[in-house]
C-alpha cells in the first residue's frame, strides 16, 4: 500500500516533490510527512487514506493555491469569507 501511496504523490505532484522515501517499519505504522509536517498517521487518523484525501493533504503544505482536478472535492476548496 505504500508503495502505491507513494506511486500516487509522485505522479500528481512529480518535481514539486524533493523526493518520496519509504522506510521500513513494524507493528504497523503508517505515517506521511511533508516539509516536516506530520499529514497522515494511521493510527492517529484511523486507517490509511484514500488516494485523493492523501493528494489533498499533501496539495495543502506543497502548494494550497493547487487545483487537483477530478481529485478535489468540493467541499474542500476553499471560499474567501472576507
């Protein structure tokens, strides 16, 4: 499943990535950082994400402004209030 996750952020995002690195670990740990942020661990969050909520957790360190297409929805999107 990793590797797949991993397969996912670097088609979507490709250089804007420094780099996607798996390190291997036991009794299931399952944990997704970007620049130092923590997005993802799945026993904090409850299981593993699906592949758009993962490109949206990543879209939203990297590059909030991002559109991701078909992978956004529209309850995420942001609205300017002000």
């Amino acid at each position: 499943r990793a590797g797949w996750m991993a397969q996912e952020l670097l088609s979507t995002f490709g250089t804007d990535l420094g780099g996607v690195t798996l390190v291997p670990g036991t009794g299931g740990i399952f944990t997704i950082s970007c620049n130092e942020a923590l997005v993802w661990d799945r026993k904090r969050d409850g299981g593993f994400p699906d592949a758009a909520k993962l490109k949206q957790l990543v879209r939203d360190v990297i590059d909030p402004e991002r559109d991701l297409g078909h992978a956004d929805s529209k309850t995420h999107k942001k609205t300017d209030s002000a």
